[in-house]
C-alpha cells in the first residue's frame, strides 16, 4: 500500500475509533487526536504528552501504531491526526530529504524544523533534554572476542555477519543507509525483526550478529550486550519534540501548548530509559507508566 492510501486507511481507522460516521463529512474535531509510530518507546512519549494536555483539561484520544512516518507524516499534515511526538534530528532529515547534513546543535535543528513546518500547518513546540538514538548492539562475547567498542571497529567484520532491525532500517539514513556510507558496512544478510525485543532475542539466539536497538532501550543495562560507539557521528542529536496541528493549536490555544512544552521541560533521557523499563521489564502499559511518571512529578 502506498503512502496515500496508507493516509486514507488511517483516517478510516481514526474515525471508526472515534465512532465519527464515514458519511456525510465529520462534525469539527472536539477533541485533539495524539498518535504515535510503531515502537513501543513512542508510544510511551504519546502517553506522557496525552496525559499532560488530560490534566490541562483538554479532551483527548489516542491512537497507537499508525506506522511508519511515511504514514504518520501526511497523516498529521492532512488533519487527519493533531500531535504526533517526534525525534529532532529524524524528524528534521525526513521533513528535508534534500538537505545535505543537520545543524550541529538541538536549537539550530528546532529552528529549521519549525520553519520548515510552517509551511505545512504544522507547529514545532519547543524539544525536550530527553534524546534517544539509533544504537547497534552485539553480544557481549562476540565483543570480547573481536575487541570491539565503536561502530568503526565493525565495519571489517561486518560483509561476514547477519543484521537484524526494523523492517524500515534498509532505507533510513541514520540506520543501514547511514552504516554503509558513514562506516562502509555491508551485511551478508539483513533481517526485518517485528519488535525491538524480538530483536535482542535473535541477537542473544544467535540468529544475528548485530541489532538496532535505541539508545535509552531499559534492557540494555540487563542483558549481556554492548552498544557500539558511533564514533564517527551518524546520529544526529533527537530529542524528543512535540509536532501540532496548526488548527489544533488555534483551537485549544494555550492551554494545549502549555501543557505540552512545560512536558517537554520535566523530561529528561533518565525519565525515558525508566519509562521504557517500566513497560518493557515491568509488564506496565503505556497509559499506566505515563500516569504513574506523571503522580511522581506532580
């Protein structure tokens, strides 16, 4: 399915969860629709920021998993949802596909990304301290036994060994695109892991020699596995930032973004790694790590 008709499946989606009839045209949206990608840390981020603007008194839903940002990019540009949580230097890199290299610093990013989305009706709110990346990942012992610490210290090894990531990883820049023209890696095979757990399985199974994993992943700091420096600075810096729906903004004012951006002000890259582990190790539901982030803080 392509891009549009991924968009039109996603507002069919979004209007039957709604309970919105398909026919005639939809009533103005009463409330503002938060959705997030197909990770499980991003849904997380969505909660955090949902539950922030429930607490200001803004009417809210929630949708999970729309996909990839070629779905949930249009989506948000189209109206079709109101607040997706993104990560800067990604975000940034795929709204200027052909813009060679990123700003240096997380204010030079904020500020291209939002005049590049002023364009599209989309507001830029301000970023967070908290910052998560791509990181790549192997075993412990296969670290040990080929003395490896950086990502640079793959790439000789690496036309011999297997790479397991998400199924979008081949095309992105900042994942296998980025290892081959940063590092010069070339994997004997490629395989599309579901999840990021199934992926730390297949690492530890042996299935693959090496795994995407994002930086601030909670099991990083219990299972047996290293994650390779990026030495020479693929990632750019991705703190996490709000995008809106300009008519969202116009609708519910300040109310929305202040309770938007005073979130962004709390969280930290601490606050990420301690939401992730309260999902992924403690059995929490997103909803539920959010709320309890939020007792805690209040």
């Amino acid at each position: 399915m392509g891009a549009r008709g991924a968009v039109v499946a996603v507002l069919v989606l979004l209007l039957a969860a709604c309970g919105a009839p398909a026919q005639p045209a939809a009533a103005p949206v009463e409330t503002v629709r938060f959705a997030s990608y197909d990770f499980r840390e991003n849904q997380i981020l969505v909660e955090v920021y949902a539950e922030a603007a429930r607490r200001a008194g803004v009417p809210v839903t929630v949708q999970h998993g729309i996909g990839t940002r070629e779905v949930v990019s249009p989506a948000l540009q189209q109206g079709v949802v109101d607040v997706v949580i993104d990560y800067l230097g990604t975000a940034l890199a795929f709204a200027r596909p052909q813009s060679l290299g990123s700003p240096a610093s997380p204010e030079e990013m904020h500020a291209e990304l939002a005049a590049t989305m002023a364009d599209r009706d989309v507001d830029v709110l301000s970023p967070a301290a908290a910052e998560d990346q791509n990181g790549f990942v192997v075993t412990r012992s296969f670290a040990r036994s080929h003395d490896l610490s950086t990502l640079s210290d793959l790439a000789p090894l690496s036309s011999g060994l297997t790479f397991g990531g998400p199924p979008e990883c081949p095309d992105r820049l900042f994942c296998l695109l980025g290892l081959q023209q940063v590092y010069g890696m070339g994997f004997a095979r490629v395989l599309s892991m579901p999840t990021r757990a199934a992926t730390l399985e297949a690492l530890l199974s042996g299935q693959i020699d090496v795994g995407m994993l994002e930086t601030t992943d909670a099991r990083l700091a219990s299972a047996p596995v290293v994650l390779l420096a990026d030495d020479r600075s693929l990632q750019p810096r991705e703190n996490v930032v709000p995008l809106v729906r300009a008519a969202a903004t116009e609708r519910w004012g300040e109310r929305l973004g202040r309770a938007l951006d005073e979130t962004s002000a709390r969280l930290t890259t601490d606050d990420l790694v301690r939401l992730n582990r309260a999902v992924e190790l403690d059995g929490r539901t997103p909803a539920e790590a959010a709320a309890a982030w939020w007792d805690a803080h209040d």
